[in-house]
C-alpha cells in the first residue's frame, strides 16, 4: 500500500475530504533544470495542495492529520492506461493506415485519430473508475500533526 499524509478539510457520511500536498523530488534530481516538472515547480511558487475524497470510517473531525492508503496495483494499472494505451493507439492507427497503403498525410492523421480514440477511451475508464469504491484511497490512520510540517 502506497500511503500518503494529509490533512481533513471536510466531512461526509463514509467519506471525508483530504488534502495533501504535491510532493518533488526535484532538488535532488540531476536532470531539474531541462525537466518541466521542475521548471513547473519552480515557477509556480508554493507547493499546490490537491484536495481528494476518500472512503473513512474513523471518526475524524476537521484539521485531523491522517495516512492515506492507494493500493499498489491501482496505481500500476491507471500508470499502463495512461501512458500505454495512447501510445498503442498511435501505433494502431499508424499500422492500419499503412496495410491500406494511404498516402503520408492520411497515415498521420489516422495515427492522431488512434491516439486520440485512446485517450478517449481511457478518459472514459478513469471516469468509471472514479465511482468504484474498491478503486477508491482510503484512511488508514489518524496521525498527531507535526507543528513544524504545516500542510
């Protein structure tokens, strides 16, 4: 279980709403200064805080700390659809454009179509998804918050 800290910011019956704050790796990274996510880091001032919501049955209250837990092969597969699955539609429309033996500009565009009915597609599986409880992070703990890490 991938386990995350956060901070409650509001209550709903079997669910609350956590956030947590972007974390990089990017200061001790040698490649920060052609990357975007560091540049993005670095230009876009303060860390930003993403508010998710999350399946509780501990009684918590807001301002409570607590640890979320995503299980590892959630992530694992949502990382393959993502980054995966565009990709073989590209290829995939490539590839029928070329057993048909169209002209260059059609084999581009029929490789732009694949990739975006994938995209498409995995847009419509993480929405899905989304209203799966099972595919859901949830709250392991509550923790005592640390003062000098403020979220």
């Amino acid at each position: 279980m991938i386990e995350e800290r956060g901070l409650v910011t509001a209550l709903e019956p079997g669910a609350v709403w956590v956030q947590t704050q972007r974390q990089s790796t990017c200061s001790a990274c040698a490649l920060k200064a052609g990357c975007g996510q560091g540049l993005s880091a670095q230009f876009g001032g303060r860390r930003q805080r993403e508010a998710v919501r999350v399946s509780a049955d501990l009684p918590l209250a807001v301002g409570d700390a607590v640890v979320l837990g995503v299980r590892e092969d959630l992530l694992l597969s949502a990382a393959v659809q993502v980054y995966l699955l565009p990709l073989l539609g590209l290829f995939a429309g490539a590839l029928v454009a070329e057993q048909l033996a169209w002209a260059e500009p059609w084999l581009v565009l029929s490789a732009v179509g694949g990739f975006i009915a994938a995209c498409a597609a995995v847009r419509w599986r993480s929405r899905r998804a989304a209203l799966d409880p099972c595919a859901r992070a949830i709250v392991l703990r509550a923790v005592e918050r640390d003062p000098i890490t403020v979220l």
